[in-house]
C-alpha cells in the first residue's frame, strides 16, 4: 500500500516567500516541492512560483542549503 504526501493550501506560497526573504532554500523547501511537482494537478500560480524560485536557484539568485 503506497501513501501519498500532499502538501497543505498555501504551502508553496509561504515557501517562496521564504526563500526569496532569505535567499535559501532549506531541504525542507526541497522536499516541498518534489512534493509538489509529483503529485496531483498543481494551480497555475503554484506552478508559477515554483518555476521562479527553480530559475532563481540556476541563476545564483537563490542558494541551496
């Protein structure tokens, strides 16, 4: 028996938030959003927010903790 993990409403948001107020994204933040990306149909904001702190991390803007 497989169970699935779901991230709670506005999650992603507060993660976002957070990183860009400390420039850091934790491995909590990392697991959050694989959490996110393999799971059920994400809200577009949601896919926004994550695609921008993924392009904040290649470009150095972000760094990973």
């Amino acid at each position: 028996m497989l169970s699935t993990a779901q991230l709670i409403p506005g999650a992603i948001a507060a993660m976002f938030a957070e990183a860009m107020a400390t420039r850091t994204v934790t491995a909590q933040d990392r697991y959050g959003m694989m959490t996110a990306l393999l799971g059920p149909a994400l809200a577009t904001e949601e896919r926004l927010a994550l695609d921008r702190i993924l392009y904040a991390i290649r470009r150095g803007i972000l760094r990973v903790a």
